[in-house]
C-alpha cells in the first residue's frame, strides 16, 4: 500500500494587494456622464463622488486643488501647464525641508515670486 499524503494541493499564490484594487478594463474605459456643475471645485466632488471615493479622499483631492489655484493667483487649472505644477511642487518640497511647516518661506529662499491672494 502507497504512503497516503494528507497534504492539501498547492493553490496559485494569490493576487497582490494592487493587483486586487485595480480596477477592471471595463470599468477604467466607462463612459462618464456630464458635469452638472459649472464651478471647477464642485466638478471636482461630483467627479470624485460618482468614482465612490470616500469623503476624507474628496476632502484631500479639494485641498490641494485649492492651494494650487491660490498658489497660482487664482488662475483656471486649464490655463497652467506643467512649469506651474512644478513651481508648486518646488515649494512643497522645500516647505516640507524646512521643518516648520506653519512658518512660511521668504520669497528670496526659494527663487519664485509667490503672488498674495486675498
């Protein structure tokens, strides 16, 4: 009589954690409905809301969008290009050197006129 192996079967090791989160090719190639807002920031929530991201996710999204376009004087997002997106992240990343994040920066240690908004 064989030797009975009480084992179990090797299963297919399974999927990583960003391979179960991705979203299916059906999904990423949907047709999405028109805006109803007319507002940037409001098309941003109605976007981000419909995509089922959570709140605290359109908080962050509406935040960054909003102290980008203040960074820029106001300026429409579809104006700017990709050396304002990289201005911007200049001075995020020397903010973020300098430690003391509630101080801000003199103009003159970070090279770009940074305009005021009211």
């Amino acid at each position: 009589m064989a030797p009975t192996s009480f084992a179990k079967p090797l299963s297919p090791a399974p999927p990583s954690v960003r391979q179960q989160h991705r979203p299916s090719p059906e999904v990423s190639r949907q047709v999405l409905p028109p805006l109803r807002s007319t507002r940037l920031l409001d098309q941003l929530r109605e976007r981000i809301r419909l995509l089922h991201y959570s709140r605290r996710t359109e908080e962050a999204y509406v935040y960054w969008c909003r102290a980008f376009i203040r960074f820029h004087g106001l300026r429409h997002p579809s104006q700017m290009g990709a050396a304002e997106v990289e201005a911007f992240q200049a001075v995020l990343e020397l903010v973020r050197r300098s430690g003391n994040r509630r101080r801000p920066l003199p103009e003159h240690q970070y090279g770009v006129s940074r305009p005021r908004c009211a």
